[in-house]
C-alpha cells in the first residue's frame, strides 16, 4: 500500500510540475515576451482560467504526504520551514498580481503587477528546482532522522545547477503555451522564445544528468533491476528530440505536449530511481526517510485511498472541463477578464 501511496505522490508532483509548470515559465517570460499592455493582457488572459485550477495539485500533493507519509511531512515542512515560507509568499504575490492588476487603469499601477507577477513566477520555478536537487542529493539528518542543517547550505551547487535547469525547462514549457495561445507579434517572440530556450535546455539536461550521477550514483539502481522504468527516461529523451520538429513546423500543441513530456518524463524517471526513498540523507543511507520507516500505518492508508482516489478524479474532471471551455488562441475583448 505504501508504494501505491508513493506512485501517487509522484503522479501528483508530475501533474503540478506540468500543468503549473507552464503558467509558471509563462510568468518567467511575461516581462521580455509581453511588450505592450494589450500583450500583457493577453498573456494573463492565456493562464487566467486555468491559473488557480493548476495550483490545487500542489495543495492536493501536500495533503496527500501528510495522509500517506505523515513524518516525511513533518520533518520536511519543519527543516525547509524558511524556503516554504518564502515559496508561499511568492505564491501569494503572483496570485494578488493577476488578480489586482486590472483593477486600477494606471500605467504606474500595472506595472508594478506586472514585475509581481515577473518576479514571483521567476523566483518559483527557481527555487521549485533548488528544492529538488537538494532531495535528489539528499538532506543532513541526525541519528533521531531530524533534518539539521542551515538554509546556506540548500544553496549547493547541484541545487543551484537543478534550480538553473528547473528555471529554463518551464520558461520553454511556456514558451510553447503562449504559441498556443497567442497571435501577431507575441506568437512570434515566443515563437523565437522556444526556439532559443530548447538548446538551453538539452545543454542543461546533459550537464545536470552527468551531475546527478556523481551525487547520487545509486539512481540507476532500479533501473538495472526492473528495465521498464527506462521507459520514463525514454518519454523525456523522445519528447525532446521530437520538440524542434513539431515546432519547426508550428504545430504548436504538439510541440507543447512534447515539453509537457519532458517534464514529466524527467520528474518520472527521478522518482523511479529514488523509490523507496522519499527523502534520502546525505550522509548515512540508514537514516533516510523512505516507505518503511515514514508510511502511515497500513489500516490508515486504505481508507485515505479511498478518499483520495474520487477526489483527484474530480479535479480532473473539472480541469478537462475548463480546459476544453477556454480552448484556442486568447482575443481580447467583452469576454476576457484581465
């Protein structure tokens, strides 16, 4: 059950990685992309019905490893208290900017939203990537599994190269929804966006996979032993050859559903060579918070399951809805609200 419970997590970290993983590179690109208001507009009217919906999977995960795993929880949220906090306030200020951006029509007022809305999605997509290079290489944990450590010491340089890759992969992926959704002149510096952003991320990918492998050369360890699981990396590598093409040939949703791929290729294959691992240490093996010593009792996770299961149907259900009712490229005018 706990590894049912661990497929899960993972599933939801992926759907939130790609489906906010977009709006977020969106945001990144807003203030070089966007260089009128009336594309300003356009921008936030292309993620505004979908924003918020995205969001939910992250709330969704974190309800999820507190059912599943309510140590890791514990133990995670206390050590890395300052960065989530900082996360949260940056979520906070994105979501006042879209909102409180277009209430006031004043040059000086919009654009201070719009270097919010910059600077928080930038910071996001940053520090989402310094997170995960920090538990790819694993945390300091004392002989009780508490993590001890400084906030400096997040700032490594594997996590800071993860930060790097994690900030260029969703601008890219954004870079592909706004060709889905735009026209005119901003279709076409996202256009040039995607174009430029590809080669920085398969230069990236391959700098930061040779660096994964020396800090944590066990990553391997199952795909040796079940060789399905390279079917994961296999979606990631495909998705990103495939990516230039489409795009070359401005099928745009296609070249969107292959950065969608990478993605999700790339976060797939992470947790398949962590598994059973949920937050490995960095100094003694034994100490690592993993499905046996951090699952909730087994009489506790089926009735969660149950729950949970209905519930993330729902939210899919709804997204598909709204994704299908504001499908097509954004034109401004009586029915947009930004």
């Amino acid at each position: 059950m706990a590894t049912v419970w661990f497929a899960i997590l993972a599933g939801l970290l992926i759907g939130y990685a790609v489906l906010d993983g977009f709006d977020l590179g969106v945001g990144a690109l807003s203030l070089w992309v966007a260089r009128t208001d009336e594309e300003r507009r356009v921008v936030l009217n292309a993620i505004g019905p979908v924003w918020d919906g995205n969001e939910v999977w992250l709330i969704v995960w974190g309800a999820a490893l507190f059912l599943a795993f309510p140590r890791v929880y514990a133990v995670a949220f206390s050590g890395f208290y300052l960065p989530l906090m900082i996360a949260l306030w940056l979520l906070m200020g994105r979501g006042v900017a879209i909102e409180f951006r277009h209430h006031i029509q004043d040059p000086l007022w919009r654009g201070a939203w719009d270097v919010v809305f910059w600077l928080s999605s930038f910071l996001l997509a940053l520090l989402y990537g310094v997170a995960a290079g920090n538990v790819v290489a694993g945390v300091p944990f004392d002989a009780r599994g508490y993590f001890q450590g400084l906030f400096e010491w997040l700032l490594n340089p594997y996590a800071l190269l993860m930060g790097l890759f994690s900030l260029v992969i969703l601008s890219w992926h954004g870079a592909h929804y706004l060709c889905v959704k735009a026209e005119g002149h901003l279709y076409e510096r996202a256009h040039w966006l995607a174009r430029a952003l590809w080669g920085l991320t398969a230069l990236l990918a391959v700098a930061l996979t040779a660096a994964t492998f020396a800090a944590r050369p066990t990553l391997m360890r199952n795909f040796h032993a079940v060789p399905a699981l390279l079917i994961f990396p296999a979606l990631a590598l495909a998705s990103l050859a495939l990516a230039p093409w489409y795009h070359g040939r401005q099928a745009d949703r296609a070249a969107f559903l292959c950065s969608a791929g990478v993605v999700g290729g790339l976060l797939a294959s992470t947790a398949a060579g962590l598994y059973p691992d949920l937050l490995p240490s960095s100094h003694d093996a034994s100490r690592s918070l993993n499905l046996t010593n951090a699952a909730a009792p087994p009489d506790a996770l089926l009735p969660a399951l149950l729950w949970m299961i209905p519930g993330v149907l729902l939210l899919a259900i709804y997204q598909v809805a709204v994704y299908r009712v504001f499908a097509g490229r954004v034109v401004l005018g009586k029915s947009t609200h930004y």
